[in-house]
C-alpha cells in the first residue's frame, strides 16, 4: 500500500469517528486565528492587486469571500489562501516548518460553502487537512526546507485533504487527489529572499491546487499513487530521499492540530525568540534602546537565511529582518502593524540600534531546529553592565501557548479595523460555536 493510500485507508475511518472536544476546540482556535490573519492580509497590495486580476470570477459562484463577494470554489480558495498568509501573522506547526492554516482552512471554507456543509463538518475537515499535510511535511524535513517553501508545497495536500473530507471522497479517490496534489505542489524560498510579492501567491495556489485536485477526484481523474515514495517521486525530487514508512503511524492516536504555535508578533516566526528573549533581558537590565551599545543574538541557521535583510527598506523586508525585528521591539516594546509605517522604518534609535547588533548561528541551538526554536541574547549597556538570556521557546509555542483569550484578542486587534470592531466579536462568538452551526453563513462578513 502506497502512502497515498495509506492517507486514503484512514481517511474513510476519519468520516465515521468521533472527534473528542479537545481536538475540536484546537480546531475552532485555530479558525480564529485563520481570520485573525485573514483582514489584514485583504489590504495588503498583493492580494489587492489578485483580486483586480481576478475580478472577472468576483460576483458569481458557490462560494463566498469573508468580505462578501461570491466567487467560484477555485477563485475563493486562492484569494483567502493568499490573504492568510499575506501579513505574516497566520499559524505555523514547528516540526514541519509548515504553516498550515493559509491553504487548509481557505480550501475548507471555499469547499464547505459549496457542498452546503455544517460547522462540525467543516472543522472536521478542516482536522483532517492538518493531520495529512503537517506528517508529509515532517517527513520531507529540513532538507526540503532548504530550496522550498513548505506552505506551499505541503499547503497543497492540506488543502486537498479538507476539500476531499467535505466533497466526501471514499478512500480510493482520496488517495488520487493526494497524488495530483503532489504534482501540483511548489513554491521557492528564493522567491522571498528578494522583495517580491509573490510570497502570498504559494498559500493561495496551494488552496487552489488541492481543491482542484480534490474535484479532479471526485470526478474520477487519477493520479500516480506512489507519487510520494516513488523513485522519480517528490520525495526524492525535493528532499532527499526520506523515510515514509512513519508518516502515518500515529494518525487518529496523535493530533498535531493540537500542538500548533500561533504567532505573538507581526513579521517572520523565525524571529520570534530572538524577539522574546530580547525584550526579556531589556526588562531584566531596565535599560532603553538607546541605551544598548551592543547586542548579539545567537539563533538557528534558517533565521539568518530567512529573516535575512540587514537594511531592510521597504514594509515587506521589515518583515523579514531579524535585526528590524528585534531593534524595533526594544524601541517601541512590540512588533504590530505599527512597526511596519513609514515613520517606524525610518526611526533613528531603531536604525542606530540595528547597526549596533551582531547576530550568528549557534551551534547547538540550530541542531536543535526545527523541533525547538530558541534564541541567545548578551546585552552591553551604557552604563557598562552586561546581560545573558537564553530563549528556549517562542510565546505561542506549544511550550508557551496563546491562551484562547490571547487568540480572540488578536482577532480583534486585526480585523477590527478592516470590518469594524462589533462585526469582529459578532465573527469571534460565531467561531466558538461552530460546532453547532448549521451552515457558514455567519463566516461572511459585508464590508
């Protein structure tokens, strides 16, 4: 039996389980923090600039943005898959250096709402696209990390899984639209080491591309099962050769939906420890940011690679520049929406400080990537004292978790200035009872 297969054996005994309250409650937090990161993402100029592209598909169709307009399954799942991943605030499972949120959810939602589904149906599927996409990407581990952009790659068997639970796949078909999803799978790191906007595109075009391959299946179209394992298959072409023979073991025992991190700050994950342990020592020490003369931070080797402009100039390499990131949250005591304006790019203490920071590869911390993401901060001050923090976890890390407060006030923190902040809590208390629900009308929210 291929993994495929194997995926679609366990996907058949998916639709007749029961799901227990603690994973649905992982499933409906992850949900909020899916549109938490979803508004913010509409205004930003790449997903703008799809949805002119796209205009002709907007006001016809079986599906609905959040924001209002109907669209067909293809084109919804693209525009949300894109706008979750757009302002770099959406959800990450740390083993699989994946964030599976973006396409899972935005395929689920599109599928969901053209089949007519219920919420538990809906988070059900949404459960099911997690636990297939974050073993594949675990699987393909950091050597596939290396060229390739795992939310767009492993996104694309996310979202082919949800929109194959909500389309009701029996298990043969199923296992099909894995195997055209994987040929459908891909996105490079480079496009982001350079400022771009396409980013955003490999989430939309995973959700996409797995609810195409979703359809494809249930029409009938097949494709070639051992696509995964196979000799000229994705696991040789873009990793190096891996193991699957553990990639299903522990489906329908362990839930990885449950061990998800959600991100405290606004730009890279990958900057997150350093951030926390730097604001950790500041408080420590007492002192402000012009008053650090020397801060070196020690962190694993995707952090540099990634999180990798030195001098960033425009909103987009803010978000990517690990000494941006941490400099401004010495500054100004977060990194928000706010850090990203004009006026906070060009501040003189944070520029001044960036100038004075040092940041390298520790050794034992990068051997610890990606099951741990930690960082090593030594601050000089003016007054001549020296501080030492070490960051083992990021807050929001399943080691330091969002509380479900935590969640729904970033949902409203994002969205409220996009839908206003009584349509925010009006969507917020939709999400805590979808399990009840019995359609997703109350996902959609008129502008």
């Amino acid at each position: 039996m291929t993994i495929t297969q194997e995926f679609g054996r366990y996907a058949d005994t998916f639709a007749q389980s029961a799901l227990s309250d603690d994973v649905v409650h992982h499933a409906k937090r992850a949900v909020v923090d899916w549109y938490a990161s979803l508004f913010p993402g509409f205004e930003t100029t790449p997903v703008q600039r799809l949805m002119a592209v796209l205009a002709e598909d907007l006001g016809h169709g079986s599906a609905q943005l959040a924001t209002g307009p109907w669209a067909p399954p293809r084109t919804a799942a693209l525009i949300h898959g894109a706008a979750a991943h757009a302002a770099e605030v959406d959800d990450s499972f740390r083993d699989a250096m994946y964030h599976p949120g973006a396409a899972t959810i935005a395929s689920a939602l599109a599928s969901a709402q053209s089949a007519q589904a219920n919420g538990l149906d809906f988070l059900r599927a949404i459960v099911l696209g997690y636990e297939v996409s974050t073993r594949i990407g675990v699987t393909l581990g950091r050597p596939h990390y290396t060229y390739w952009h795992s939310t767009g790659t492993v996104g694309t068997f996310g979202a082919a899984a949800s929109a194959g639970a909500l389309y009701k796949l029996d298990g043969d078909a199923f296992a099909h639209a894995l195997a055209t999803a994987a040929t459908f799978a891909a996105a490079l790191q480079q496009a982001f080491r350079m400022d771009s906007m396409s980013k955003p595109l490999h989430a939309g075009r995973a959700a996409e591309g797995g609810l195409l391959a979703a359809l494809a299946a249930r029409q009938g179209m097949t494709g070639s099962l051992d696509v995964l394992e196979g000799e000229a298959g994705l696991g040789k072409a873009m990793s190096n050769g891996p193991d699957w023979s553990a990639t299903t073991a522990t489906l329908g025992e362990v839930f990885n939906i449950c061990r998800l991190t959600f991100k405290n700050h606004i730009g890279c994950g990958h900057t997150f420890a350093a951030v926390d342990g730097a604001l950790a020592l500041q408080q420590q020490l007492g002192v402000k940011a012009e008053d650090i003369v020397e801060l070196d931070i020690g962190t694993y080797r995707p952090a540099l690679d990634i999180a990798c402009y030195d001098r960033p100039v425009t909103d987009n390499e803010a978000r990517f520049s690990l000494r941006y990131m941490v400099a401004c949250a010495l500054n100004h005591g977060s990194v928000r929406l706010s850090a990203y304006t004009p006026e906070r790019l060009a501040d003189p203490v944070t520029r001044g400080l960036m100038a004075r920071m040092k940041v390298s590869v520790d050794p034992a911390i990068d051997a610890a990537f990606p099951g741990r993401r930690a960082a090593r901060i030594v601050m000089r001050t003016r007054d001549g004292r020296m501080g030492e923090y070490f960051q083992p976890d990021r807050r929001g890390d399943p080691e330091l978790p969002l509380s479900d407060d935590d969640l729904g006030d970033k949902l409203r923190e994002l969205a409220s200035p996009v839908i206003g902040e009584s349509k925010a809590n009006t969507l917020l208390a939709r999400i805590w009872s979808l399990e009840s629900a019995k359609d997703l009308r109350g996902l959609t929210i008129q502008r």
